[in-house]
C-alpha cells in the first residue's frame, strides 16, 4: 500500500512516524512525506541563540494530554521532558496599563474563591454580584444551540468578564475572537456543566473537588503532575527526533502538492508538472491548503474546508542581561484585552515559566502579536515588530522595570501566516459533514489542527490515528479479499 502525506508539520510527521513503524514489519506499507517549506516541523520550531532556548511556534503542551509525551518518550526523549514551573504560576491581565493578577481560585474563566474574587480590581462591584448571582442559576430546560465563548461567558458573569478574561485569555491560546469561537467547541467541559448543573461556578467547584481528590493520589504516587510539560532543548527536538526515524528517502522536502485527482485505482498527486500515485492520502495541510486541493475532487468538501477560518500570529523573543532590568512582576507574564487598544496580545517570561530555558543572569521575554483582529502586523518589517514590542513593553511593565533604552541582547522575529485554525460556532455540525464527505473518499484521511484539537498533542493523536486507520485498513482489505468481499477503503 502506498500512502501520501502532504504537510510536514507535526501532525504530518506523526503520520509518518507511525507509517514508518508500519513499514518495518510490513513491506507492503510505503509512504512519501511532501513538504511545502524546505523544513520539517510547520509550527515547531525553537533555536538557541543569546543563550537561551528561543521558541519560535509552540513553547510546551498541556499534560493532561498525553499523546506528545508519549510520542517523545517512545522517541527515547523521556528525560528531555521537563515540567512547568506551576508553583511561580501566576498571571496577570492589563487593565489601563496596570498589572492586574488573576485573582486566586480563579478555575480557567469561572471565580471559585469568594474573598480574592471581592478584592481583586479586575472586576467591578456589579459584575461581582453578578457572579454571586450566577451560583443560583439553574440547568437550561432544553439542550441550548451551540454559541459563541462570548454569550455562553456573558449569559453567566457578565460582558465585563468577557473583555477582561475569555477574550484574552482565547486570543492568547487561539489568536482567536471571544465573539466566533465555538463554546461547544472550545469550551466542552463548561457547556456540559452548564448542563448538568446550570451554574458554572456550582459545576467548576464539583470539577475541584474531583481534581483535588486525583491530585491527591497522584501525590501519593507519583507526584503532582505539570500543567504544561516542555523539552529542555525547544520543540525542535520533538521535530529532530521523528525526522531521524524517518527513512530519508521518503521525505520530499521543498515540495508543495499543486494537485489531487482520484483515480480508478486510487490517487494522483500532482507535483508541477508531474504526477504519482497512491493508494492513499493523509492530507495534513492547514485546512484552507486541504480545501484548495480537493475542489477538484468534491466541489463541496473543498468549500467546507476552505471556509474554515484561520488566525496569523507574530512571535517575537527579546533576549536581556537581567542585571539591566528592574524586578518584573512575579509570575509568567501577562494578557492584554483588545479594549487595551495594543498590538501585543500576551507576554510571557520564558525564563521563569521554565527555568533552565535561559542561561544564568539572561531573561527572555516573549510577546504575542496578530490574532484575528490585526493581521496587518504581519507585513511590518521586523525593526518596525521589534520597536512596538520594546515600547509597549516599557509602557505595560514601566520605564523603572524595562527602559525603552535598553537594547536586547537578541531580537528573534517569527510570522506564522494563516495557521492557527479557528473553532467557529457550529464546528461540530461541520465536522460531522467533512467527515462524512472524506467518508465516501476511499483512501483520504485528513489530519491537522483544524479538526479535533489545536494543540499539539491533539495534532499528534490525529496524525498517528489516520495512519494506523490506513494500515489496519489494509489489513482487514486484505482479510476479506482472501473471502471475495470487495474493499470499501483502500483499492
Ligand atoms: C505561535 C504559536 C504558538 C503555539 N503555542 C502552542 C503551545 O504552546 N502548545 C500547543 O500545544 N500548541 C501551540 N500552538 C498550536 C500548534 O503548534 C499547532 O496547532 C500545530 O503545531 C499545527 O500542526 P499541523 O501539523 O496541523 O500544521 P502546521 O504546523 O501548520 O503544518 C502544516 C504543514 O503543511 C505544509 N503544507 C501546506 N500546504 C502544502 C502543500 N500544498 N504541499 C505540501 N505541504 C504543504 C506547510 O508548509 C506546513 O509545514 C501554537 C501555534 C503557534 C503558531
């Protein structure tokens, strides 16, 4: 069985690593890689420069989803994989260019601690009442049509919470907009709390209590686990790693798909001007890629996916001598509401979410620009990136904490255009119809973030589970044409 990828990005190279695994015990499994750039990776990419570990994509992954450690760990990276340091975790929000912490208790978007909810200044005395109030709401009669993080927030704590907390708090995750993410979505635990128990407060409180009780036992086995876990030398080493396992010749690097036919026996990849065939395609292209190329094979899909919307994002790490700067708030770093009118979506401080990422006496902040609502910052040169950053740094943290004087010691500039897929209501409902559409294409999976997850371990999962569906594909197509059944999935 031949097998297509095109997109070398993670969850393309996931695909490849478990095609490859195929391929060693079974000499009927081939596959070829295409890869648009003249690197592997798409998103993950971190380099060290100014002595520290510079993330250009992605900086770590959420633990409690497993399929990236795994994959490392079988990768023999086990002990490259580091913890977040969640006891410094603290995080703060702008408002009127004061740091405001996220109050204690506070579980994602709901407050569960009533005396750092009534202190805190993030909030006024009318949207706290309001989130007193919301304890007493009760379970929606009927099951609610899917909606935007925005209502489903607003309906419960308010608009303020929206400006305050899900809007950059999403944008800082998604590069998205509060007002089009799918709740449904992007939110699936609150939306069935909201169901089971109409207030999200009363359910996130039931949702602690089960976590501490876990937490517990997992103190008592193998200690308490990180919220984000990382690799000590960046993601690259993720990327290196399945890349070495690959068998080099069947990587095509520089190589952008330009066609999909189907054919009789299965499909035609178009390269330029030539073309190859396959038994089989994993498309793991960004989905607007995925969309362009079979329009000519099911106008419809084609549409659908191309209609997906997608966010650009900037990220820019300045490296500094600390001994310049004055004391930086404590924490992690820091969001910015739209409605703070900057540029800069969110800061983190590397060096103190993962120590050991920058050599002694260095401090390395990391700025977040773009999302959906300024895209046009795209197109600025990389002087003009870094500028606004210093300023609107030095204007956040103050002149005493960072001077627009002083001179990073390293600047690195990363555009990420049109990758980061955005959820938008009634996501699930498109989903269903994609997947019923690639359904009836033998042979086609597709993978990538615009599915079933945007992080990185979900693109992992997806990408290995497409491939092992192809292989187990085979085999069961074997098996029942032994028995003169005809293959539904692969010719
Ligand atoms: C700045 C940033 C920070 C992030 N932070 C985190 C984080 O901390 N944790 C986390 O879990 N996730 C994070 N994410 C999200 C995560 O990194 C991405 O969702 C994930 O890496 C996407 O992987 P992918 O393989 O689906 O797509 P991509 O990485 O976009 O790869 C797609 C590949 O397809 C190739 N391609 C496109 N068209 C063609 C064609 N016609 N022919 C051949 N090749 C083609 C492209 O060149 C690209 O290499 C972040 C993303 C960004 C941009």
């Amino acid at each position: 069985m031949r097998i297509a990828i095109i997109g070398g990005g993670i969850a393309g190279l996931a695909a490849a690593y478990e095609l490859e695994q195929a391929r060693q015990t079974d000499a009927q499994v081939e596959y070829t890689l295409f890869e648009a750039s003249n690197r592997l990776g798409g998103c993950l990419a971190s380099e060290i420069a100014g002595g520290a570990v510079l993330e250009r994509g992605p900086d770590s992954f959420i633990t409690e989803k497993t399929a990236a450690a795994e994959l490392c760990r079988e990768l023999g990276l086990g002990s490259e994989l580091i913890p977040s340091n969640d006891a410094d975790r603290k995080t703060c929000i702008v408002v009127r260019n004061r740091l405001v912490p996220l109050p204690d208790g506070l579980m994602f978007l709901v407050p569960t601690k009533l005396i750092p909810t009534l202190m805190t200044p993030l909030f006024s005395l009318r949207t706290k009442l309001r989130m007193g109030l919301e304890l007493l709401l009760p379970p929606p009669p009927t099951e609610l049509p899917d909606e935007s993080v925005a209502a489903l927030i607003e309906r419960h704590f308010g608009r303020e919470t929206v400006d305050r907390l899900a809007d950059p708090l999403l944008s800082g995750i998604y590069g998205g907009d509060a007002t089009k993410l799918s709740a449904l979505t992007v939110l699936p635990r609150m939306v069935e709390m909201e169901r089971q128990y109409g207030s999200l407060t009363r359910g996130m409180l039931a949702a602690h209590r089960q976590m501490r009780s876990r937490a517990r036992k997992a103190a008592a086995g193998n200690g308490s686990i990180p919220i984000f876990t990382a690799l000590r030398g960046g993601m690259q080493q993720l990327v290196d790693a399945v890349s070495e396992r690959l068998d080099s010749a069947c990587v095509r690097l520089s190589t952008p798909v330009s066609a999909l036919g189907m054919t009789s026996g299965g499909w035609r990849v178009g390269i330029g001007d030539t073309a190859k065939f396959y038994d089989a395609v994993i498309l793991a292209t960004p989905a607007w890629a995925a969309g362009a190329l079979l329009g000519q094979v099911d106008p419809e899909l084609g549409e659908e996916l191309s209609g997906i919307p997608y966010s650009s994002s900037i990220t820019i790490n300045l490296v500094y001598d600390e001994a310049k700067l004055g004391h930086l708030p404590d924490g992690f770093g820091f969001l910015v509401p739209a409605s703070e009118g900057r540029a800069m979506l969110a800061a983190t401080f590397v060096h103190r979410k993962f120590p050991g990422r920058a050599a002694p006496g260095k401090a390395v902040l990391r700025a977040f620009l773009g999302g959906m609502r300024n895209e046009a910052l795209l197109d600025e040169t990389d002087d003009a990136l870094v500028a606004l950053v210093r300023r609107e740094l030095s204007e956040i943290l103050g002149e005493d904490v960072l001077s627009s004087a002083i001179e990073p010691e390293h600047a690195q500039v990363s555009r990420w255009r049109r990758v980061m897929a955005q959820y938008a209501v009634g996501h699930q409902a498109l989903r269903q119809r994609i997947e019923s559409r690639v359904a009836a294409l033998p042979g086609l999976r597709l993978a990538g973030n615009a599915y079933d997850g945007i992080g990185v371990p979900d693109c992992i999962r997806l990408g290995r589970q497409t491939a092992r569906e192809l292989v187990a594909g085979q085999k069961s197509c074997e098996l029942t044409s032994r028995h003169a059944f005809v293959c539904q999935d692969v010719h």
